[in-house]
C-alpha cells in the first residue's frame, strides 16, 4: 500500500540528504562550527569560519573520499569480462581467486 505519493518521498529524501550532508561538511574541512538549528545556517557558518580550515583533515577526506567513489565506479564497471579489458580497471582484482 503506497501512503505517500513519489514525489513526497522524494521531496523528504532529498531534504534528508541535504540536512545530512550540511551536518558533515565541517568535518570534512576539520572547522568546529557552533550547533545550528537550520541547513543554511549552517552553510552560513561554513563560510564564516572558512579561514580555520584545517588542511590535512581537508586533504585526508578527499583523498579517501575520491577513493570510494573510485572503487564504487570500479565495481559498477560491468562484468569481469569488461574489467580485464579496460584501461585502468585490468590492473585490480576481478574476483576473490586474483586477490592475491
């Protein structure tokens, strides 16, 4: 039984995902920022306190987080077939018998 229409849980997984991502982002950029109540808020907050950026925490979750995006695309990259024929994607391991 569908009790919300699909652009309602769309609308709410969206906002979720804002709300989420706005309450990260300062650790991302390793900022202790004060407690806000709204999303814009606390963007607000992120470029009012921007210059105490700290850059190893900035560079450290970049560097991971271009990493699983990477592996996420890798494992996206089609059947193992078409991994060991492409470019970048040979050089890992296919399945758990070339993880060695």
């Amino acid at each position: 039984v569908n009790f919300m229409s699909h652009s309602v849980l769309s609308a709410f997984c969206t906002a979720a995902g804002i709300t989420i991502a706005t309450s990260q982002v300062k650790h991302l950029f390793g900022l202790k920022l004060p407690s806000s109540h709204y999303w814009w808020e606390a963007v607000g907050h992120l470029f009012e306190y921007i210059d105490e950026t700290h850059w190893p925490t900035v560079a450290l979750g970049f560097t991971i987080l271009m990493s699983l995006l990477t592996l996420k695309y890798w494992k996206s990259a089609g059947s193992a077939d078409k991994r060991r024929a492409h470019l970048l994607w040979r050089w890992f391991p296919t399945d758990k018998k070339t993880m060695r």
